[in-house]
C-alpha cells in the first residue's frame, strides 16, 4: 500500500491538516492578545490600545497571582510526592504477585479515576471539617491524591510487571543491606515509571478546581481558583495573562518529557483528567 | 516475610488513601443524603432528599442536559479522533506539527479552553467581532447564542477541543502498533479502502476508542466547572447544580445537593463496568 496518494487526496489531506491546526490553537489566541489590551471592545477585531497593565498587575503582589503560583505548585508537589510514595509499593504488589482478590484491588484503585470529584468530594468535606482539615492546604493535597494515586499506580505495575526482582536477589547475596539493594538496583530500574507517573500526577493535581474550591473552603486560592474568579469577574486582560501563567509548567513538562510519553502505554488515560 | 504480608504491606498506604478518603467520600455522601450524620447530631434517616430530587423537573432538566453534553461530545470526539490519526498515521510534512498541538493540548487544563471558548464564541467574542466586520451582524445580540446557550454548544465544542486530541493520541498509538499488514491483506483480497477501513481496522482499533470515551463520558458528566463557565443559567449541568443546592443558604437542601452526588457515583458505577470490560488486559502489559 505504498503507492504515492493522489493529488485530490493531498489537497484533502492539506486542507485538513491546516484546518486542525488552526482549531487547535484557536482558543488560546484570545487569551494571549486580551492579556496584552487596554481596551478592547465591541466591533473592534483587535485591541484598540495595547497595554502591559494585564501584566504588570499579574505580576504585582497586589493580585495575588504570584502567592497562588507558589501555593498550586506546593500543593502539586505535596501530591505529587504522596502519590510516588504510596504508588510505588502498590504498583509492585500488583505489577509482581498474584494474590486472591486482585482484580477487586485493581478495579477499586481505578475507580477514582473514573468517578468525578464532585460524587465523592461532597462526602469527604462533612468529615474533613470534623477533623479540621477542611480549609487547608495539607487537606486540599490529601484529596488531590484520589485522582492522581490511580495513574501512578497504573504505571507502576506496568513497570513492575517487566521487572526481574533477581538483581535484587544477587545484590542481596553479594551483602548489599535491603535499603542500599533499594537504592541502588530497585530505583534505578523504576525511575523511568517514577518520572512519566509523577509527571501525570503533578499534572492532574495542577488541574484541580472543585476539590480545592470545596476542601479549600475558598481559603486555599490556586491558580485555577483565580482564573475562574478572574474569568467570572470581566478581568478580561488579566485572565489572560493567569492562562498564559497557568498553562507554563504543562508546556515545560511537555518539552522535557516527549520522549518517555507514549500514546501505547496506558497512563495516558492521565490526560483525561486534566 | 511471607509474600502475603508483604502484598498487604505494599498495598496499605494505597488502599488506605482510597478506602478511607475514595470510598469513605462515597459512604459518607451516601448517609448525608438519607439526612443520616451520626456525628451531627442527625440520626433518623429519611428519603426526602431523593424524593424532592426525583420529583423536581429541574432534576430531569439538568440530568437530560448533562447526557447530553456527555454524549454527544464523546461521540464528536471519537469519529474526528480516528479521522484525525488516519490522516496523522502516514509520514507527511503537517504531521510533526499536529503532533506536537496534540500533545500540547493535552497539557492545557479544561479550565484554560473553557475561557479560550468564551472569549472566541460569546455575543461579543471574535466570531461575533469578525461577523461584525464583514457586515453580517450589527449588534452582539445579532450573533447566535453559542455560550450560556440551551443546547450547550460552547460546553461541547470546549470538550470536542480537549477530547480530540486525547482520543486521537490513543487510537494513533493503536493503530501504528497495529502496523498496516491487516489491511494489505485485505486490500490484496479485493477490498477497497474504505471495506479494509470498516471490516478490519475499525474492529482493532474499537477497544482503544471505547476505553477512552468511557474516561472522556464520566469526566463530562460530572466537571464542574466547564458548565460553570460555558453553561446557562437554567437548566444547570448536573454537577453545577449539585454544587448550588451544596453551598445553599438554606442547609436543608445539603442532602439533596448529597442525592444528586450519588446519581453522578451512580452513573459512573456503570461506566467503570465498561471500562473493565475494555481494558481488562491494562494492568498486566
């Protein structure tokens, strides 16, 4: 089937192609030019007097937006860090033995990812007053883990199941202490699973808007809390740079990591939840 | 250490996270909404949340709306996710490019394309300024209702933007580790293109694309605050209008808030179901 595509399918395939592109880019245009307007209304297509005050505002203490900045990427790191502790032994539980009852242990790990947050985050918020962890930050992380654990558990099993626990077994023998068998033959093996599911789960942390809103009690502000603020309030200069902010570490991460993403491993599901 | 301890000693920190913050959410979302709350000081457990949520129309309204937008945004979703990987699967100049957008896209949060929709879609957004500028509206009211509208047209083309990509990354990667040898044999046996397409690589790729439309299904079923920012007044997407009876002045609608939450648990149950069924083999390659 290797035969040269006719010229009506090139053009088919051009038009297309330029078409895709062109609505794949298209709703963030808006945010980057109102980021950079004075003023810009109706009928005028572009700005009728450009400004850095969207800017400059942005990136003032006054806003906020940097204080939120530094707290959405805390709270992403926080669940990031639980997410790798907690998902690392149980990727290798499920990625190395067979048990009786795994495929429940399975299934109820991936559940999370499939319920949204609202059907469980209500319940949560009753209990998270009584036990004072409603309006703060380490509360806000402890629910972030329920949609970011389930990614990292499924790219850790992937790992496990491709890994030969007799490296282990040799270093053990030739007098390594189980901690330096750990150091260094377990974590270099895994790293790879370590860095893509970390990745998804700093990701997934970093999209979160109702958890935080609810836990948060609208004491704890990440971006996504000032963008929808910002957003709902006709800031409309200012939500555009927050975007421009917002969506940095995404393209940073993207960059960095393109080569260890592949569409074929199932961690990509992650995605789905951003 | 026997192997069971220790796959009980590797599991708890995990399972703790989801028994205890996953299923107690649920559990407790359950009790609050029969109005039961021990440690509240509510302890007659009654129906009258569900029957108010079950006999109020703007229930059935926004249940209906949410399907809705589920639906047909998943569907969208997937007919123009394998149109774009047949187009994307064999080498040409666009193709690197389109990848990378793909790929981009994923990592822009929903909230990000909720505003990007708004600002390009609404009375006075872009489309509306250009349809201004080559005369073919003269006000904004002039424009179609495209945001904050009844059919949640702004709420759809918002997912189909994020989705897309999704979709396609996943069934791009199916179809190039299926290689092209399936449909040469098939096209050697005198089918034609598009008999190869149906009868042999659309059963191969199927699984792939429904695994992603059940994520892509419950996710907008139940996102907040897409609906939020795209989405009418009344009827209100399912979550948003969960939110609301949530944060109510008058505490006496939390439990229905509560009901509306298990409707979405609910739904999501069945959605898991064929999601297992598609993906039973995920876990172990």
């Amino acid at each position: 089937m290797s035969q040269r595509p006719s010229t009506g399918f090139r053009t088919f395939r051009a038009i297309t192609t330029v078409m895709m592109v062109t609505w794949l880019i298209l709703p963030l245009v808006p945010l980057a030019i109102w980021s950079f307007s004075r003023s810009w209304f109706f009928p005028n297509v572009l700005p009728s007097a450009w400004s850095l005050q969207g800017w400059e505002y942005a990136l003032s203490d006054r806003s906020g937006v940097i204080d939120a900045l530094w707290l959405t990427i805390g709270i992403s790191l926080g669940a990031t860090v639980l997410s790798v502790l907690a998902g690392v032994p149980a990727g290798r539980a499920l990625g190395m033995y067979n048990f009786r009852g795994k495929q429940f242990i399975e299934l109820l790990i991936l559940a999370p990812a499939i319920v949204p947050g609202i059907a469980v985050v209500l319940g949560i918020h009753v209990v998270f007053i009584w036990l004072g962890l409603a309006n703060s930050i380490f509360g806000v992380i402890l629910v972030h883990l329920i949609p970011t654990l389930p990614y990292m558990v499924l790219v850790m099993s992937g790992i496990f199941a491709n890994y030969d626990p007799a490296f282990e077994a040799q270093a053990r023998s030739l007098g390594a202490s189980p901690l330096k068998t750990f150091w260094y033959v377990t974590v270099p093996a895994i790293m790879p699973g370590i860095i893509v599911g970390a990745l998804f789960a700093f990701l997934i942390s970093w999209s979160q808007y109702i958890l935080t809103l609810l836990i948060g009690g609208g004491r704890v502000i990440t971006l996504p809390l000032l963008l929808f603020n910002f957003a709902t309030s006709g800031r409309n200069d200012l939500t555009g740079a927050i975007s421009v902010i917002y969506i940095i570490p995404g393209i940073l991460i993207l960059i960095l990591t393109a080569r260890h993403l592949s569409g074929r491993s199932g961690a990509v599901g992650g995605f789905g939840q951003i | 250490m026997s192997d069971r301890w220790k796959i009980i000693l590797l599991l708890t920190p995990a399972m703790s996270v989801i028994v205890l913050l996953f299923l107690g959410g649920l559990a407790l979302g359950l009790m609050r909404s029969f109005n039961y709350m021990p440690i509240i000081g509510l302890i007659n457990p009654n129906f009258d949340a569900y029957l108010a949520v079950f006999t109020s129309s703007e229930f059935y309204l926004s249940f209906l709306l949410t399907f809705h937008i589920a639906f047909t945004s998943t569907a969208i979703s997937c007919v123009l996710a394998i149109g774009a990987a047949l187009l994307l699967r064999r080498t040409f100049v666009g193709r690197s490019l389109i990848n990378f957008l793909f790929q981009l896209n994923l990592t822009v949060p929903h909230l990000v394309g909720a505003v990007g929709i708004l600002y390009l879609f609404s009375q006075s957004g872009s489309f509306a300024r250009l349809a201004n500028e080559f005369g073919m509206i003269e006000r904004p009211s002039d424009f179609p209702a495209l945001v904050f509208d009844p059919f949640a047209i702004g709420i759809i083309l918002q997912y189909v933007w994020k989705e897309v990509p999704f979709i396609g990354v996943i069934v791009l990667a199916n179809m190039q580790s299926l290689g092209e040898d399936y449909e040469s044999v098939a096209r050697s046996l005198g089918a034609n293109k598009w008999q190869s397409f149906i009868h042999v690589l659309l059963p191969l790729i199927i699984p792939g694309v429904l695994s992603a439309s059940v994520i892509v299904f419950a996710f907008t079923f139940g996102a907040f605050e897409i609906p939020a920012i795209l989405g009418a007044n009344f009827p209100a997407a399912l979550p948003v209008l969960a939110f609301r009876k949530f944060t109510d002045v008058d505490l006496a609608a939390r439990p229905e808030a509560m009901a509306m939450a298990m409707v979405i648990a609910l739904l999501s149950a069945v959605m898991i179901f064929f999601y297992i069924r598609y993906t039973r083999q995920k876990f172990r390659n």
